[in-house]
C-alpha cells in the first residue's frame, strides 16, 4: 500500500485555498471596500469601539492583514490616532480567529464537495454569462473564491490523511514544542497569510497528523508571524507607520508569550467546553479565540502606556522644507515680505525639478545644483513623496502668508502680497498639471505609434526650452527687458500649442492616429500648455513691477480679444 505524502496534491490543495481567499477579500473590499475604510476611519473613535471595529471588519473581511494595513494608511494621514489605530489591530486578531471557525465547522463537518463544487459552479456560470460589466460581477467572484476555499481544503485535507495514519511523532517530540511554534511563525510570515497556516495546521489535526498541544503551539507561531506584512508595510514609512507596526509586533509577540506559558491551563479551559479527544478541531478554534481575547484584555490598560512609549522611540522628525521663512518673523513686514517672495521663488524652482523628473529629464541640462528638497533630505525622494513635499511647502507659504495679512502693511504691501501669494497658487496648479501628465507619458512613450512617441520627445523639448527661456530671464537685471522677455516666452508658448494641434489635426487626415490616441494628444498638450504658461504668468507676479504687471496684463487681454474675434471670423464664413 502506498502510504507516501502527495505533495503535488497538498501544494495545490494550499494553492487553491490562498487563491481562494484572495478572491474572497477582494471581492468583498471591491464591493463595499469604501464602506469598510469609512467605518475604520469613523467607528473607531475610543478604545472599545476601536477593538470591536477591527474584530467585526477582520471576521467579514477574513484578512487581518488588509486590515492592519488599512490603518498603518490612516494613522499615517493623521486621520486615526496612535491609540486607536492600537484597539484596531487588537480587533483584528480576535476578528480573524473567525476563520478558524468557518474551517472547523464547515470544512471538516460536512461534505466538502456537496457544497464547494455548486459555489464554483455557480459563480462561474454567473461570471461567464453576465460578464465583468455586470453588478453580479464581483458577488460570482465571492462564490468562486469561497468554493475555491473549501475545494483547497479537500485537497489538503486527502492528501494527507492516509499518509497522516502511519507517521509516528513520537521520533520528534523530544524537540518541544518550540519547534512547532517556530514553524508556524516561519510559514506565516512566508506565506503572508495567518489564515493559510492555520487552514494547514486545522488539516493535520483533523487527519492526526499532528496532536492538539502540537497545534496549538504552531497556531501560536502563526499569530506572530502575520505581524511580518504590518511591518513589511511600514518599511520606509513615516514615523507613525512604524509605530504601528511595532505595536502590532509586542501585541501579537506578548499575546504569543502569555498563551505559551500558560498552554496547559488555557487547554484545561478549553476542554471544559468542547471533548479535545473527540472534537480537537474545534477544541483548536476555541482556543485560538481564547488566547487572543485573553491577550486583548491583558494589554487592554496599557494601550495609552504602549502609545506614548511608541512615539519617545520613533518620535516626529519634521522635515524642513522651507528654505526662507524658518527663521523669519512676521514683526518687520518688509523683510517677511522678501523671504516670502524668496519661498515662493523656491516652491517655483521645486516645480521645475519636479517636471524634469517626471518627463525624465536629467536635471543638469537646466540646473547646476540639485533640488533644495534633495539636498536637505538623507535620500532622494520618490516622486510622489517629492510632490507631496511641494504640496507641503506650499501649505506653509499660505500659512506665512495668512499672518502676514494680520500685520500693519501698507496698501502697496497688501497688493504685492497678494499678487505673490497668486502666483503660489499658479505654481502649484501648473505641478498639478504636470502630475496629471504622466500617464500620458507613459503611453506615448512606449506606444507601437512613432508618431507618439516623436510627440513625447517633442514635449521633453519644449519644456527644456522653456526652462532656458527662464533662466534668461533670470538674469536680466531691468525691469523692461524682463517684460519683454515674458511676452515672448508667451508668444513662443502659444506658438507651438497652435503647431501643436496643426500637426494632430494632419495627422488625423493622414489616418496616423486613432480617436483614442487624438483625445490623449489633445488633452496632453493642454495640461501641458497650460502649466506653461501659468509659470510664466507666476514669474511676471513675482517679479516684474506694478507697472509692468499692468502692461503684461493688458497685452494678455488684447491677446484674448484678437483669438476670440478670429474665431468668430472663421465660424462666419464656416457657416
């Protein structure tokens, strides 16, 4: 008789069940993922309240990881605090014992197949027919994934019950059962899932391959084990992120250490309740459940001990982005007025860096020093950190700027700042514009069309140009030679958006591009244009005197005037 192990069988088995399960939360954060990240951010406002959001979240959810993840994200916003993003991820691990329990219940009670094989069925069928356009869409998907649950299950529940009735564990109990609970942190944190290697230990129990003390220990290991996604998570996070995560750590390791110790009671009160000889399966369940309550309640008292001890370890590093206004005052409004107009100059500069990295434009093409951003900070920062910083420099410029207004200023004062802080806001709506260009990029530049990607380079230039025709400007030292400057940059900005859209417009009588392909062109060169020319329009606030601003202001109108009367020409003799 052969009596070997089916590893392919159990692989598959543990293969089908995790596909299963990621079908399950995803389909269920896809169908009401906005209600679940609402209630965490909202119903979790105390202790208690935080603990049973995250245990009633977890058990619908069936992930705790998704979960911890969810408030490593909201405590990282400031939208959550440290303390209760603490009763959250103690919530969790009471919510996802109720794995155990649909495991134990229904995985070995019933006839796997009588079920499993119909959810499939009929999540499938229903997957086909309707299509992924259909509302029944991601509810085939939750029937699929919990037939595929319990169908990996079956699997690895047959694969290893005839192998299971000639093991002796007698040739490996002199190890301990420190042995068992490293292997279940070890396949957990491998697995990236406490559900997996509690389904697998649950499978050994069940077919006596492994005995109720042995189990116990590895479902320990696996508590401990699923706080590596938390901290994986954190890595590279802000200092609060890290706070959680390492909470998440001491709870799940102290729990760990609690239940370990006192294993031998916690297993007499469980056999109090359910017969371990008879029923260990759901022996297990219950004390899975057990231990993480007892551990709630433990560390219960010393969530604000626990939080406060978190922030002296990893306390705020505030990072400085502002370059002029640290150590500007607001008693003397002149010279706060220079350091503002000087920050805002360098939020002007941050913006250019950021568009030359997001078109993938080494900066030494325009600048011989890198970003202040880049130089103040221990490492280069990821795009979208970088545009977060900008954001955040922004932030304090209004900021300065709010006070300032509560100062004695003059009336020429109160214009000048006033025009500075619109160019601010240009600035920053022309970074908005860039962001909003990079998926474009993308396409274009790996697109099979040439005609794209010769527009994506055609991009990278005129930007180039334009940080050229800037920094020309910047040199010049009269006021009038400045203005005139401008104007130009202008004219040569409106010049090439004009031949710009000329060139679309033939290549689509030539049959180049696609409809498609023409509205990503058009709306690309828009923000583009656009971003343009409201850096200019924030260098001519920033710069350029009351007078000048004036004449550059009414050239700009004269401008719009002609254009508009143009077109009303060409549509009269269209018509």
């Amino acid at each position: 008789m052969d009596v070997s192990l089916d590893l392919w069988k159990l692989l598959a088995g543990l293969s089908i069940f995790l596909y299963g399960m990621f079908l399950l939360e995803d389909s269920i954060k896809a169908m009401s993922g906005k209600a679940f990240r609402r209630m965490i951010r909202y119903y979790t406002n105390g202790r208690l309240r935080s603990i049973g959001s995250g245990s009633f979240i977890t058990a619908i959810l069936q992930s705790s990881s998704a979960v911890s993840l969810m408030v490593l994200a909201f405590v990282g916003a400031g939208v959550m605090t440290m303390e209760n993003g603490i009763g959250v991820m103690m919530g969790a691990n009471i919510g996802t014992t109720f794995t155990s329990w649909i495991v134990a219940v229904f995985g070995f009670k019933l006839k796997i197949e009588s079920f499993a094989l119909p959810l499939i069925a009929g999540g499938g069928l229903i997957f086909i027919v309707f299509g992924s356009s259909s509302k029944l869409f991601q509810g085939s998907r939750l029937l699929i994934g919990f037939g595929f649950l319990f169908l990996g299950l079956a699997f690895m529940k047959t694969s290893v019950e005839d192998y299971a009735q000639h093991i002796d564990l007698s040739a490996i109990a002199d190890y301990g059962l420190w042995l068992y609970l490293l292997f279940g942190i070890v396949i957990t944190a491998l697995m990236q899932s406490s559900s997996a290697s509690i389904a697998i230990v649950l499978t050994g129990l069940n077919s006596g391959l492994i005995d109720f003390e042995t189990s116990v220990a590895m479902v320990i290991g696996a508590n401990v084990g699923t706080t590596v996604t938390v901290l994986l998570g954190s890595i590279g996070g802000s200092q609060s992120k890290k706070r959680v995560s390492i909470s998440h750590l001491i709870f799940n390791l102290g729990t760990g250490i609690i239940a370990f110790a006192a294993l031998q009671p916690l297993a007499w009160m469980v056999a109090q309740f359910i017969d371990i000889t008879t029923n260990a399966v759901m022996a297990l369940a219950l004390f899975h459940t057990l231990f993480n309550f007892i551990g709630v309640v433990v560390f219960f008292p010393f969530i604000g001990i626990l939080a406060r001890f978190l922030i002296r370890i990893f306390p705020d590093r505030k990072e400085i982005l502002t370059v002029y206004l640290t150590d500007t005052t607001i008693e003397v409004p002149e010279a706060a007025i220079t350091s503002l107009r000087k920050e805002i100059l360098h939020l002007f500069e941050e913006c250019q860096h950021y568009s030359l990295r997001t078109f993938r434009i080494d900066n030494k093409l325009v600048f011989d020093h890198s970003s202040p951003f880049e130089t103040n900070m221990a490492r280069r920062s990821s795009l979208p950190d970088f545009y977060a910083n900008v954001k955040l420099l922004h932030g304090e410029i209004v900021g300065f700027y709010v006070k300032l207004l509560n100062a004695q200023l003059e009336e020429a004062e109160a214009r000048e700042l006033e025009r500075m802080i619109y160019a601010s806001r240009n600035i920053m709506n022309s970074i908005k514009n860039i962001k909003g260009l990079r998926s474009d990029l993308e396409e274009f530049d790996s697109s099979d069309n040439e005609h794209l990607n010769r527009q994506y380079k055609l991009f990278r230039r005129r930007l180039l140009e334009l940080y050229h025709d800037i920094n020309r400007f910047l040199e010049i030292g009269e006021l009038q030679e400045q203005y005139s400057s401008l104007l130009r940059t202008v004219v040569h900005i409106e010049q090439m958006d004009k031949r710009f859209i000329q060139t679309v417009m033939k290549k689509v009588a030539d049959g180049v591009v696609d409809e498609l392909e023409i509205a990503s062109l058009l709306m690309a060169n828009r923000l583009f244009s656009q971003s343009c020319r409201l850096q200019v329009f924030a260098l001519k606030d920033l710069l350029l005197s009351e007078k000048e601003i004036r004449e550059f202001d009414q050239v700009m109108d004269m401008k719009e005037f002609i254009d508009e009367e143009q077109a009303r020409t060409r549509e009269s003799i269209d018509s």
